[in-house]
C-alpha cells in the first residue's frame, strides 16, 4: 500500500489538496482557494500578478478602435442587407 | 439557479436592444421593397440598435461574471458580481462586436448567422479567460474552445426550438390574460383581441422580441458552464473537484 501524499513544503504534513497550476501536493497551510480552484502560494501570487499588471496602452487603443469600427460596420450592413432583402419581395 | 436574481439586470440591459430590433425590422416591413429608398430611416435606427448593444453587453458580462462566481462557490455573489475587469469587458465587446458584423456580413449565407450565433456564445462564456488587453487572444481562446463545434452547434439548435417554445408560451399568456380581464367590467377585450393577432406585425416582433429577451439568461449560463466544463477537462480540475466534493461528505 503506498504511503499518503504529503505537502511539498511541509514534508511531515499530509497532503489536503493539489495546485491546479503545478500539481503540487499542499498541506492546508499552504493551500488558497481563489475563485473556487486551489492554488499554492507562488502560483497565486504568480496569477495576481497577471491580472494585476496593467494591458499595453496600444492594445486598449487597439481594442477600442477596433469594437466601434466593428459597430459603426455592423450598423452600416444591417441596413444595406436588410434592404437588399426587402428589395427581393 | 443561485444567479437568477442578476437575471434581472441582464433583461433590463437587454430590453432596449432587442426592442430597437423589432422597431428597425417593423420599419423595414413599412417601406418593403422601397428600402433602398429610406436609408436615413433604418440607419438612423440601425445607429441607435448598435448603440444599444453597448448596454446589453455591459449587462451580459455582468451576467456571465455571476454564472461563474455562483458556479465556483454554490451561492450567488454580492456585489463581486458588478466587478468584471476592464480587459475581461474589452475583449468581450470586441469579440461580440465582430460577431454582430459577422453576423449581418453573412445573412445571405443562411449558415453564416449560424455560426456568428455560435461564436457571440463562445465569446461571453470565453470572456473572462481574457487577462490581459489584445486583440488577438480573444478570437485565439474562441478558436480554442471551438475545437469541439459538436456542443455549441448543439446549443444552437436547442435555443432555436426554445424560441420557438417560448414565443408559443408568450401568445398564449396574452391570449389567456384578455381572456381573464374580459370577466372585469368595463374592459374593452374584442379591441385588445384584435390586437393580439397573427395579422398584427408589432405584436409578433414584440412577441419575438420579448422571446430572445426571456431566454438570453439560459443562452448565457449555458455557455459558462460550458466554457468551464472544457477548461475543467483540459486541466483535471473536474476530477479534483470531485475529490473535494467527496471529502467534504464524508
């Protein structure tokens, strides 16, 4: 029978749970549950990091730019296909 | 369904698009085949129906960002639910924005709006895997969660025939409601009857209006879910879950 998993940190712990990012086997100490997954402390802090860290400003501009051209296009072939249908009946 | 109380922000957000809809095809149905004829008429409604979408999709994402929280921690959240991140909004008005264009691009197509259908529901179950501004990640997590097509293609039709359903369930509602106001004294029901008709072309765009607008809350959790339930088989996140699930009972 194989022995019980234990905590990567803390080897005299037995393991509660696994970091969905690096598998690793954590004691409850070590850990976190953020938005329902486990996570160990460097991977949580890794993902903060990720969302915290600030978008380019060229990509805003980016996305901006491109989502009302989008719109302002959506807006112009709505009304040329819807025409060019009616004009079929 | 612990998110169904933001359900009502999601229709609130959702009315003004939908029934800008109904009034741009109900004005297109007046100047018939003369359209070409009226392009200030419908562009200045097309203007206003695009304008309104910007508010739906402020209200889906709140929406979706729920499902997700209540998903995660059985409960609905408080006010967490109103903070969906900037890059998580921007992609997804970028995303449903292409998917509006791709949509109208490929009416004539008949399988085009399909599949514009079938990516705007990707794109606000895919919306909060965006961390980060760009305008390539977005479409590259779609494309990624559209390896399967079999799912979303199911989803598809399975809300179609909901629309369907619900539309029937709407006719009927009003019918039955002259019907039991008709026993009040002083109601006018052959005028109200002869305005829930078939024959009435405002009553069934409203009526359809009001179809898309009932079933949008279900179109959208059904795609969280299965955004999530693609990720939990990518990472194993399923089966830990389920390990969890486990100790907790015994």
């Amino acid at each position: 029978m194989s022995s019980p998993a234990r905590c990567a940190t803390h080897a005299e712990r037995p393991a509660y749970a696994r970091c969905m990012a690096c598998s690793a086997m954590l004691c409850q100490e070590c850990a976190t549950q953020w938005e329902g997954i486990w996570h160990c402390a460097s991977c949580l802090a890794k993902k903060r990091g990720n969302v915290v860290a600030r978008s380019p400003f060229l990509a805003w501009i980016g996305v901006i730019l491109f989502s009302l051209t989008f719109l302002y296009l959506g807006a112009r072939v709505m009304v040329w296909t819807s025409a060019l249908i009616a004009s079929w009946f | 369904m612990t998110a169904a109380p933001w359900a009502a922000l999601l229709i609130a957000t959702s009315i003004p698009y939908r029934f800008l809809q109904a009034i741009f095809l109900d004005e297109l149905f007046e100047v018939g085949e003369n359209a070409a004829h009226y392009g200030h008429l419908l562009g200045g409604t097309a203007n206003l129906t695009v304008a309104s979408i910007l508010i739906a999709f402020f209200g889906r994402a709140v929406y979706a960002r729920v499902c997700r929280l209540s998903i995660a921690r059985g409960h609905a959240p408080g006010r967490e639910g109103w903070r969906v991140p900037g890059a998580a909004l921007a992609s997804y008005i970028l995303t449903g924005s292409a998917a509006v264009l791709g949509g109208f691009l490929s009416t004539l197509t008949l399988l085009g709006p399909v599949v514009a259908v079938m990516f705007a529901g990707l794109a606000i179950g895919t919306m909060e895997l965006n961390e980060r501004v760009s305008v390539i990640a977005p479409f590259r997590i779609i494309l990624r969660h559209s390896r399967r097509l079999a799912i979303p293609f199911a989803l598809v039709l399975v809300f179609f025939i909901a629309i369907l359903v619900v539309f029937a369930n709407l006719a009927f509602t009003f019918g039955l409601g002259v019907w039991l106001a008709s026993a009040i004294g002083g109601f006018d029901a052959p005028k109200w009857n002869a305005l829930f008709t078939t024959d009435n072309r405002r009553y069934m765009l409203m009526l359809l209006a009001g179809a898309l607008v009932i079933i949008e809350p279900f179109w959208i959790a059904a795609h969280v879910i299965y955004v999530r339930k693609a990720g939990a088989q990518e990472s194993g996140d399923d089966l830990r879950a389920w390990f969890e699930e486990l100790r907790r009972a015994s």
